[in-house]
C-alpha cells in the first residue's frame, strides 16, 4: 500500500522557521517528481513548490527565497524547509508525487503562522 505522510507541521510566529517532511512507503520516491501544495481555508488548493528526479527545483513567486525543497532518496523523504513564515503561509501543506503511471497525495499537514 502506497503512502506519503506529512510531518512536521505546527504553530509559529511570524518570522519563525519550519521544516516539512513528506515520508513515503510502497514507493520509491526517486522516482516521483515531488511537489508541495498548500491549502487555505475556503480556497482552492496552490501549488508551492516542486522537485524532479534529477533535484531541479523550481517555487511559486510568493515562497521563492524563503523556501527550500530538497530530497533524501535513501530516507525515503523530500522536505520543505520554509524561513521567515508570513501569517499569510499559514494553510494545510499537501504532499504530492506524480510517476510514470501514478499520483499520490498525503494527508496534509497544518502550519498556522500568527503572532
């Protein structure tokens, strides 16, 4: 059964730092581009951030410099390392792979940025 759970979420202050895990099992995850997608409230789900297979990244204009997507494929993990968090980040930060054949999404995790 194939799974990505996300970790790492909580509550900060503006300003404050957060690392994200996307663990996955049933897969290997080096062969999945990686992306990170995040969900306000009553809003349509945004995209974040991606990882290929090869390590290209590329962000969304609003997170770019302050985040980080990276991948350890022997962990079995991609993070999303995010700096100096703005209330406006505050949402459900979704996990999500896509194979040659497949998709998966994780759960979600919740960051709540207030002061």
């Amino acid at each position: 059964q194939v799974q990505l759970v996300e970790s790492g979420g909580g509550s900060v202050q503006p300003g404050g730092s957060l690392r994200l895990s996307c663990t996955a099992s049933g897969i290997n995850i080096s062969d999945y581009v990686v992306n990170w997608y995040r969900q306000f409230p009553e809003k349509e789900r945004e995209w974040v951030a991606y990882i290929t297979r090869e390590r290209n990244t590329h962000y969304h204009t609003s997170t770019k410099g302050r985040f980080r997507i990276s991948r350890d494929n022997g962990k079995n993990v991609v993070y999303l390392q995010m700096n100096d968090l703005e209330v406006e980040d505050t949402a459900v930060y979704y996990c999500h792979a896509r194979g040659p054949e497949f998709v998966y999404w994780g759960q979600g995790t919740q960051v709540t940025v207030s002061s």
